[in-house]
C-alpha cells in the first residue's frame, strides 16, 4: 500500500472513531436514559364489592312486612340494604343496574299477588372517593318491575346528569362509572289487593349490574 492510501485509510479511522464518540455522547458516567414503563391490567368489573368484614355479601332484597286484611288494599314495604359499585374494567364504557321483582305466589297456581305496582323513589349514589366521577351517573324512580328495569345507569354519552359524562384521561374519549359508588336504595313498597287470597307468599328477586348503560 503506497504511503497516501495508508495516510487516507488513517485519517478515516480517524474520522469513524470521531463520530462514534459524539453519536455515544449522552452514555456518559453522569448521564443515562432509560424507558420504565408498566402495565395496567383491566379489573373484572363492572361489579358488586361482595367483600365486607363480615364475610361475602350481595345485594339482596328483604322481606316484605306482614299484612293483616281488614277489608282495604294493605301497604307493605322492603328494605334493600346499600351496597357498593365497583367499576374495574379500566374502559369507561358505563354500566347499569337492574331489579326485577316479579309477582308473588303461595304455591298454589290461582294464589298471585300482583308485583306490578311495586314502586321505589331513586336511590341515593355516592362516589367512594376523589377519583370516581359522579358525571353521567344517575338514579331513576321506577314503578313495576315485574320485568327488569334500571334503577341506575353510568352513561359516557350523558350530557346532563351530575354534569354529563367527563372526559377521560385521554382527554377525547367520554367515560362514565370508572372507580367505586356507594348505593343506598329507597324503600320498595307494594300494595296488596283487598281481595288477596290469605297465606305465605314469595317471589324471587334480582339485582344485577350489566356492562354498558
């Protein structure tokens, strides 16, 4: 190799060597980047908080108060003990709750009592902490529920409820029921008919939380 290829071959060396050392500048012993991250798992929810002191617990309707019949329709009334909403799913998607409480019998075919008019005021909700928003989440008076009927929805496309659906973190996207509600249901009343047939009467009912408002 003649004295100028090996003065040329030198200075690229040189040259590479240079620009390795100003593209590696930032790796230095006083400075360093680096990407954490993590991941944010959804939840299982929308769900009811079965998890109390005491020992598993969902949300049930109680018994009905006795009536006497005395010739007039008679009042009665049940509680339904408050209980917790928790929305885990990470997607702000909404929720709803219903119930359904359809008619009462004793067993016997002929022996009904008609559930229809059984009536609640809107129950009371509450937001369990700073985070859970109470925009698009609302409580319903409801007459009849003989078939499933809402009693409180979680909207991301209200407009009006408690302020209508905030914005997510996104800052684009409405979301609505994301986070932990406290529910406090009003007292769910029926009237029996005069001429009811004397006896022990029942009915099964729900109180289930769907996915979407």
């Amino acid at each position: 190799m003649s004295l100028k290829k090996k003065l040329f071959a030198a200075a690229a060396a040189a040259s590479l060597l240079t620009a390795v050392s100003v593209g590696t500048a930032s790796a230095t012993q006083y400075t360093q980047n680096s990407t954490p991250g993590f991941t944010i798992n959804a939840g299982v929810g929308p769900r009811f908080d079965t998890a109390v002191a005491t020992g598993t617990v969902y949300p049930t309707v109680g018994n009905f108060n006795d009536v006497t019949m005395n010739g007039t329709p008679q009042l009665t009334s049940a509680v339904i003990d408050p209980f917790t909403i928790i929305d885990d799913s990470g997607d702000g998607a909404g929720w709803h709750v219903t119930l359904l409480v359809p008619d009462f019998t004793d067993g016997v075919p002929a022996h009904v009592v008609d559930a229809s008019g059984a009536q609640m005021n809107d129950a009371v909700v509450a937001a369990a902490n700073a985070d859970s928003a109470m925009g698009g989440v609302w409580a319903d008076p409801i007459v009849d529920f003989t078939a499933a009927k809402t009693i409180i929805t979680a909207d991301p496309g209200d407009l009006t409820h408690n302020g209508g659906a905030p914005l997510g973190p996104d800052g684009v996207t409405n979301v609505a029921g994301m986070g932990t509600y406290l529910v406090s249901p009003q007292i769910l009343k029926l009237v029996v008919p005069a001429d009811s047939i004397a006896g022990a009467y029942t009915t099964t009912a729900t109180i289930a939380i769907v996915n979407g408002p």
